[in-house]
C-alpha cells in the first residue's frame, strides 16, 4: 500500500473524520442502486399498489429520501452535509421477479453523495422487506452498490460491471 | 389473497404502524446475515486492522449496534422498543474475496428484532464500504437477508436457502 | 391552584420530567385531530393524489406516523415509551376547504399517548403544508386538539366542544 | 393547472425532495405565528411562571427552537440546512384568552425558512400544551401560517389576512 | 482479571451490547453529579437569571433532561430504556465559584439509568458553558461522578470519596 | 455588564439562537481537552485493548466523533453545522492514572467549532466510563476546557492556565 491507504485512519491507526478543509466546494452527484428479491406472489402484491391496497413502494421513497438526509448520523465518519436533490425510483422486474431500487443525490459541498446516495437505496429497500415480511420471509437484498459519480477530486466514475 | 394481506395497510390502503396491543410480550431473537464483496487488495488493507493500522471492522460493528437501536428512527413503520442485546459478527472469506457480517438482535415485546437485525447488519456493510471507498469503489452489498428467528406468534424460523 | 398544580415543575419551580414509577403500567389510547384549510384550487389537486399525480396524504401520514414515534425528541420534558399502534386517517372537507387529520396511539405503559397522538397529528399537517406551499400560501393549520383518550388514573376523556 | 404543479414530485408522481442545485444561495427570512386557546385559570397559572413557579413559556421557547433545527428530520421533504438564527416570541392575550407564539428564522441557503419557522412555532406550542395538560384538557391549537417570508426566487410574502 | 472482566466485549474481544434477557425488570435510580467553574463575574450574570435578564440554568436543565432521555443514541453500547422521572438540579457555590449539577434518574428496566444520569448532568455542564462562553472562556467543567445508585444485581452504590 | 453581556439571550431575556447573519464564513478550528480517572487496574485492562481484549478506546473515539457531529441536537442554542474533520486522541498518563482525551474539530462556517469540541471530548469520556463501570464505579471525569481555537471575529484562544 503506497498510495492507496484508508483515508478514515490518521498515522496511528486512529479513525477520523477526514479532514476536507482544504478542499473545493463542488456540485457532486451519485446514484447507488439496489434489489430486492421477492416471491411472484408479493410481487403481485405490491404491484396492486394503489391508494386502496397500500402503497409499499410510496412508503420506501420515504424512507429512502430521509435516511439520506441522516447519513451522517448513521455512518459514523461521513461528513455533515447539506443537501440540494434526493430522490428515489423503483423498477419492477417481473421476470425474476425483483424490484431495483435507485437513489439520485446531488449536492454542493467538499466531499459526499456516494454514501448518502447508498444508504438512501439501502433503506429504501429495507422498507419494502418491512412492509412484506408478513407475505414472504425469503425476501433477499443485494446487488447494492455505486452506479454512476461525479464532481470532487477523483472525478467521474461510472460502473464498468454492472 | 386471503390470509396473506399485507399487515401495514388497513383496509383503506394505508399505511400503519401495525397494531400489536393484544400481544403478549415474549423473548424474541433475530439474526441477520449480509455480506460485502471486496477486492482482495482492500481485504488485505482490512486484515492489517489493528491498533496500529486502522480497525475497519471495530468501527463497523459500533455503527451496526448504533443503528440497530435507531430501527424505529430509520424504517417508517417499525415500533420503537427496548433491547436486552445487539452484537455483530464478521466473517472474512478469504478466497471469493468477502466479508459476512452477522446482527443478532435480542428482545422482549409485542414485536421486533427482525428488522432491528436487518437495519443492523445493512448499516455494518455500509460502514466498511464507507471506509474502504478510497481503495475500492467495486465494492458490492448483498445477501442481505433473516438467517434465523424465535419468538413471537409465528414461531422459529430458519432460512432454508442459504 | 390547590390540586390543579402544573405537573411539570418541582416545589421549586424546576421544570422535570413527571416521577411516574408508582404507576402502574395500564394500555392508553389516544385521538388527536387538527386541520389544514386549504384553497379549493389546492384540494383538487390533492384529491388528484394517485400513483400518477403523486400522493401528498401518504407522504404526510408517513410523516406523522414517525414524527409520533419522536414526541419525547421534540417535546422536552415527556417521556421515551414503546407503541403498540400509530395511525393516521384524513378526511377531505370540500366545501370550506379544508383536510382533517386524526392520530390514534396506543400503547402500554404507565403514562403516555395524548402529546404522541398530538404531535402526529401536527407533523402530518406541517407536511401537507410543505408538498403544497408551492401552490397556495394561505393555508392554515388549526383547531388542534385532544379528540378522546383512555386509560391511566385520569381515565375516560371525551371532547365536549368539538 | 399549469404553472401550478407540485414541486415536490417527479413527472411520474413519485414524491421527490426538490432539486435546488441550480438555485443561488441568497440570505431567507420566514416568520410563522400560532397560537394556544387556554383557560383563564391556565393562564394565570402561567403568567406566574418564575424561578419559582416554573416558567412554562422558557420551556417551551427552547423546544421550539430546537425543532426548528430538526424540520428536515421530521418534514420528509425539507432539506436539511444550516441556520443563521431562530428565535421564538410569545404574545399574552388575556382577554380571549390565549398565548401566540411567533417564531424566526434567518439562514443562507438555497431554499427554507418557511417549514423551518412553521415547525418551530409548532414544536412551541405543544410544548404548552404538555406543560398545562394537567390543568385543562380543552385547549386548543391552532391559527398556525406563514407570516413573512424574504429571499429567494419568490421574493417578499407579507400575509394579507391575518 | 478474573471476575471483573470488561463486559462490553464478548470472548473474542468484540464490542457487544451486553445482554440483558435474563435479568429481571426492577427499578433502579442514580444520581450523578458534576460541576463547572466559573468566574465571579460571570457568577453573578447568571444569578441574575430572571425572565428579564435570561435564564442559563432553566435553558440548562432542559438540555440535560432531553440529552438523559437519549443517551443511547450517544454511548454506543447502552441500552435504549424508558423512563420513569429524569430531573436535573443545580446548586451555586459561591465562594470558588462554581454550579454544580446533579441528575436523578428513576426507571423500570433490566439495565440503566447510571450513564443516563452521567450523560444528563454533563449536557447541562456543556450548555451552561455555551451560554456563557462569550462572557468567560477559562471555565472548566469537572468531577462529574456517580453520585448513588440502587436497584439491579449490584445493589446499593454510595459515592465513599465525595 | 456593558459590553459582557450574554449573547444567548435577546432584550427581553429569552433565550435565542444568536443571529450570525452577518458574520463572515471562515475556517474555524477548535481543540478541547478533559480526562477520566481510573485505577490501575481498570487501566491496565484497557491498556489490553487489542483485537483480543476488546478496544475501549477505539469505541470511545467513534462516539465522541459522532457526538460532535451531532452538537447541536445535544446542545439547545447552538447552530447546525457541517463539518471539515473531526478527530479524538487519547493519552494514556500512568503515573497518576488517568486518560486524557482530546477532540479537534475543523470546519468553514459564520460561527461554532468550540462547543463541537467539548461535546466530543465528553461524549468519548463518558463512553470511557460506560465501558469500565463493570470494572470501577469510582472514576471521575472532569478537567474538560477549551484548549485552543482560531478563526471567527475573537480570534485565537490558547489556554493560559493548564
């Protein structure tokens, strides 16, 4: 390890919130995302998601946008951050069946985006196993991870192997 | 669907904290599993975590425990409860490379520690992701998913696909 | 004031939160209700709220079912308790205009559910207010009020005046 | 409508924090007012609010404030911000009788204010409520609206009826 | 160390929320108390604490009750609790001088109320210090300790050097 | 008291979140000290505080960074912040024993650094005392100051006496 150590411990080891002060204020944005697999049953289920039957996927872009926001109070080295967009969007895909959940973040600041962009997929799809768990109890969550970054030092990085 | 309704509608469609009054309160235990796929460069930076280096997986496990007791905070419709334990384990496979973060989650109400053992586990990886982005940004979450249950009305349950 | 004194104080006039260790643990419910009169141009455009349009009562009653499940975060000096229920039920008023929302808590414990119920009630209104303040900047939020509640040594409150 | 669309949701309806990022940061201003119907008898018992009597109004102006502070954690949609001031005033009326709160807020943003003061206000106001429970179950919140507003695209909002 | 191990980590040196599932709800209080020191000067700013001339130690107090009720969300390993009365008293020592404060805390639990009471009287300390650091900035905060506690396993504890 | 008055508080005497509007956004840096006293024993035990023995100190760093981050929900009148760094070291002094912590928080902003400081020193300790209270109910925390600062309109602060 030469020039790639972990930037969240100092010299000795000790974890720390890395020190941004001399860096630029830019516009970053990232986009995490994620999947849920669930049974075709609860699939159906969620699908009928309307004002009537219960708005599963409603609920979650909730909880994805305001977990977001608490970043910080949840990871414990992210930085204190304002914030300019969250948002969150599903895709049903009916074949396997699964749902993918997206989380878009843009924001000014010296660092972020991407843990905020991967903590709001990831309560997003936290919430949907909540909401179907009565349903279906082999739900799995996976295939989190970061889509596509830009702004700060290390520029753009979009995901080669998706 | 008949006996398998959604529980966080009622039967208008909306969204509730589901109605657990007439429970009686038993011991409830919940573990959780997940895991992080890491490239095995960043494993090795882990591995080093000692005093000296860094510890990647001792800060993971406190901010898995943190959020654990935050559920309530983080998933919309959770109850907020009191905990009797929360601990977190990891697991380094060496050869795929990974590493498996285990929640188990410990309590006495009307409902609970499924989730608690879920936001827990989730929130570990997100940490290791957190401290590891410099090194790696391929990382992947996934296999997010209840491993074992007791307690409560609808008795053990223990996953059967692993 | 012989026995009508404040709760909230001690002999010196310190602010506390009330002793209530000799009470027993009993189940309480509480109803809150308030309202938000809006324009008439507004009301449409809330009534509009399909998957389609974008649903502000849900967003408000996710908001009031988690603001609820805060009340001893926002409100100084009541105490952390478990819920066993949290609700949220709106009416739409069309010839004033206005929405109603009501908050139903229930919980067991040995004080509690009337400053939940209140404070649901209140963060789901804020939150219509917020989703449509682009529109219509009249709004007003009022008539706040405790609607019934029972349990605990106060027993059975029904409101006289509505 | 037209030019008249919620802000707070995407194209397809689904419920979105703004995006704000082409926005400039400019100098807001937002004042909100609300108010406590009360008893007579529940405003004396105020109105002696001393060291010794215990001083409800004190109480109730630091919960304001610090609700303020937290909008973005209890309003799903409001981004979080960083402040420049919020205060909180309190009005007797005696005649009626009923206590009006007034809270305001200054910060640098791209947005806020205006949830921020309404929050604020609010948090105050059931804050009495809690600390006068005891004595009179029948007050009465309510008369909760914007009423000043500088800054930002919209420019000057003075309410016209009071 | 034999039978005074650390009990906050398991076998293999872990950081655990220890478990609590065996041990029975009792009801245990503590009091701890602590102090700051101050100049005369700014002594006396404070004893002028009225509703005209602000009120350090009642802003004071409400800081520490609300910072006892959540001291789980602070210290990593405690237990999230209810509880049964939280209240904070302050005591001028004029010849030094100094304030001290002092937290009691009363619950029903398995576990608790000795880090809610540490953690209620230092957040008063800290907010005493903010409202009057710009009169002072020598000051110094101290002796914070447990003071008395009773119930659970270990009994009856009585501070022996004051 | 001419021109040292408190800054917390408004004509009137209540409390109020002071008005930084128009202050300067500037760097701003802020070192607070404070230290926990504990037996030999106890001080040998943490002294083990490696992968194996369990590490007190590495816990104890992550909650006084967590808490700094979170100052102003702890602390009633202080303003919400973002962050540049926030660290926590530890000294270990034998003789006496004791540990002594120190927490350095950095960030550009009209106001702050200072109370982040001392939140974070003391949140550290008390997760100090936490983890050892098995182990020795006799420590005392104390010794908690400002220890240096610079940026903001008063400039640079360094502690005359130790």
């Amino acid at each position: 390890m030469t020039n790639k150590d972990f930037t969240h411990f100092d010299a000795g080891g000790n974890a720390i919130m890395v020190d941004v002060s001399a860096k630029e204020v830019t516009t970053r944005t990232a986009v995490a995302k994620g999947e849920i697999t669930i049974s075709g049953e609860t699939l159906q289920a969620i699908r009928g998601g309307t004002a009537k039957k219960g708005d599963v996927l409603g609920v979650a872009r909730i909880a994805g946008i305001m977990a977001a926001k608490r970043t910080a109070d949840i990871i414990p080295l992210c930085h204190p951050l304002t914030f300019d967009k969250v948002s969150i969007d599903f895709t049903i895909i009916e074949d396997e069946p699964r749902i993918e959940a997206l989380c878009s973040v843009k924001l000014s600041g010296k660092t972020g985006a991407e843990m905020e962009a991967l903590t709001g997929v990831t309560a997003a799809l936290l919430t949907i196993y909540d909401m179907c768990k009565a349903l279906d109890r082999a739900m799995l969550i996976g295939n989190i991870r970061l889509w596509e970054k830009t702004g700060g030092k290390s520029g753009h990085f979009k995901r080669a192997v998706l």
